[in-house]
C-alpha cells in the first residue's frame, strides 16, 4: 500500500510539533531527532528547516527555537485538521 505524500504545509506542522515534543523532553532540540519524529530524509529536513527559518517561524541560531508565528501557525493548522477530522466523522455516521 502506498504511503500518501504530505504537504509542505503538513510537513512544516510536523517539525514544528517534533520541536515542541522534543523542547519539552530536553534542553535542545536536534535536527536528527527532528529527522526521525518526522520521518523525512535529513537532507529534506535540513532545506525545510532553512525556508522556516527565512518565513520567520522558527530561529535557528545555536539552538533551534520556535517563533510566535510559527506557534501561531501550528495552533491554527491543528484547529483545521480536527475541524477536517469532525466533519469527515459525520460524513462517514451518514
């Protein structure tokens, strides 16, 4: 069975909750185990994480940090995907 492709957008949603996961979890955040939570090529993640940063939804200096917008984009994204989520439900209940 094939695997379906994410978007950028989800892509950009799936680093950024890996960041997050793994802030909480240590003092700083690597790009490897962002690599492996998001489960994309390094050399992917490594682009993806510099058009981030030049859209301003994260910093990446020494360490990588999360910016206002980028927390604002990831809370918006998971308010649509569990709007997409509930009406697929009722779709699916008629």
């Amino acid at each position: 069975m094939a695997k379906e492709r994410r978007s950028k957008i989800q892509l950009y949603y799936d680093i950024i909750t890996a960041i997050v996961e793994d802030t909480q979890n240590n003092d700083s955040v690597s790009p490897t185990r962002i690599q492996f939570k998001c489960n994309t090529s390094y050399d992917k993640l490594t682009k993806y994480l510099e058009e981030m940063k030049e859209r301003q939804i994260l910093e990446k200096e020494k360490v990588i940090k999360i910016t206002e917008k980028g927390m604002k984009f990831h809370s918006d994204y998971a308010k649509i995907n569990e709007l997409i989520l509930d009406v697929s439900r009722d779709i699916k209940a008629t």
